[in-house]
C-alpha cells in the first residue's frame, strides 16, 4: 500500500487517516486552509494505479505541473505510469488561494516477461509500406484519448468486461517471436471468438474502428477527465463513435484480429497518454 507524505510546513503536525467506503479519509489540519477541511484519495498508489479522489468545493488540484478537472462536487482522476519511480506531487490551492503540498509514494510492481510465438511476422516488424498506416491509425487513436471531457463515469465502480482465463497481464515485457518490443499494456482475458464484451462503466464511444494494423478490431470508451478504455483484437463492434453506453450494454464481440495468435480481449486504460492498468480498478477476476 502507497501512502502519502505531507511536507514540511510552518509546524509539525500528524495527518489522520479513516477508511471508509473503499477510500482513505485524510483529516487535513487547518494549516492547510482547505474549506472543508476533508480530502479522499484511494489506498493505493502503485505503478499502473488509476488514483480517484475528491477535493473540497473550489479547490484546484494540480498533479505534478497538470491541473486535474474537478467535477462539480470535486471528484477527480489521476494515473500512474507503468515506469513511474518518482513520488507524485499533489498540490492544492483553496479559494482564498493559499497553497498545500502532498507526495503520494508510488510503491515499485515487478513485471514479467512474456514470450508468444506464431503472431503475424508483419506485425512483428512491419514492412515500410505499412508504416504510413500504422502512424495513421496510432494518430487516430491518440486523439480519442486525449478527450478532457466533462464526463463523471470514471468516479463509479468499474467490472470486468469479460468473465474468463487472464492469459496476460498489465506491464509485462512481450517477447514476440524471439523479438522483444513494447511492454503489454492491457489484460488479456480468453474466449472464443463472438463473445459478447460489456462496457465496464458507463461513457461515450470516441473510436470505433474495425480493423488496425496491430490492434484489430478497436473500440475506445471515454469515460471523462481523461480515462479511457480501450478494447482491442474484436470481431465485431456493436456500438458507433458518439454513442453513449452504460455499465453492463453489449459493445463488442472477441476475435483474435492484429496482431493475436488466438480469439481474446484485450482492454487497456489510459489516463490521457499514461496507459494504467485496469485490474486496479475491478481487482481479481471472478470465478465464472
């Protein structure tokens, strides 16, 4: 478990803590001159965490130099990067403008290496005439993350989208035929191909695109201040860009398109450019 550190201010004091609701409860003293005097934030904060929190009316909430949306009664969002190795500051100014300082201690996770063999030796190393594609596509899908909406779905309990065998997990070196690349960012859960995936929280279609170079069959789900889900590997979009769905609705069906060696999902997170892990969220995978 993460834990935060405040700095040192004009007196030494003790910070309190409650937990409640799934949420620790921090009883700022009024040093900090936060009206109400009460700041929530999750327990943990390790790499790959998404960090949701509440702040009191009228407060700014800056992560680092980046101002972080506030909801009308002050919820927020946050990630931490896979790589993160540094304690993230949390800096708050209340109405009157007066400053206060947090550091959340980010906790290091060990990641594995993982080797599939018998992917698609273009999407291993792609020919040069694929890559005007690949860097369309991949533009294509940053601007669908990178979508600061208003939308408040992130701050609800978030499910599995698919009930099935984990077969990869969140940060692993992949290995792809003998050739290292990137790390994984997503979890991939097996099923057959035509399963039905459900929205794990409720948001707006901000891509649908049927078929990627790497990724397939790709949808991507915003659900505000910058969190997104992505799905990816589909053989069927149920849904269109623009749509609003609900936790629960039928927006996807499994395949094994991109670069894949067999039928799965695999859903991803992204707090903007950060790509976070989604079991941070809904926790171990139920037994079917």
């Amino acid at each position: 478990m993460g834990h935060l550190r405040p700095r040192k201010l004009a007196q030494r004091f003790q910070l309190a803590a409650l937990f409640s609701g799934g949420v620790w409860l921090l009883s700022v003293p009024a040093v900090f001159a936060l009206t109400p005097a009460d700041l929530s934030l999750q327990p943990s904060y390790v790499q790959g965490a998404v960090v949701r929190g509440k702040a009191p009316a009228n407060t700014q909430v800056f992560i680092g130099d980046r101002a972080l949306r506030l909801s009308a009664d002050g919820q927020f969002v946050f990630g931490i990067g896979r790589d993160t190795k540094k304690d993230q500051r949390l800096t708050l100014i209340d109405r009157a403008g007066k400053k206060s300082i947090l550091d959340i201690g980010v906790q290091a996770r060990s990641y594995n290496i993982q080797r599939v063999e018998g992917v698609p030796e273009k999407t291993v190393n792609p020919p040069e005439e694929d890559l005007a594609r690949i860097r369309k596509e991949s533009s294509l899908a940053y601007r669908a993350r990178d979508i600061d909406s208003p939308l408040t779905d992130f701050s609800g309990a978030f499910v599995w989208p698919l009930i099935g065998p984990i077969t990869g997990v969140y940060g692993s070196q992949r290995v792809y035929n003998g050739t290292p690349k990137n790390p994984h960012f997503g979890v991939d859960v097996a099923r057959p191909t035509g399963t039905v995936v459900t929205a794990p929280a409720g948001g707006v279609v901000r891509l649908a695109y049927d078929d990627m170079y790497f990724s397939g069959g790709t949808l991507i789900v915003d659900h505000g201040h910058g969190l997104t889900s992505t799905f990816i590997h589909l053989s069927a979009i149920l849904v269109q860009e623009g749509q609003r769905v609900e936790q629960g609705d039928a927006i996807a069906k499994v395949g094994a398109t991109g670069r894949a060696t067999g039928p799965h999902l695999d859903w991803r997170m992204n707090w903007y450019e950060h790509r976070v892990d989604p079991q941070t969220l809904v926790g171990p995978m139920p037994k079917r």
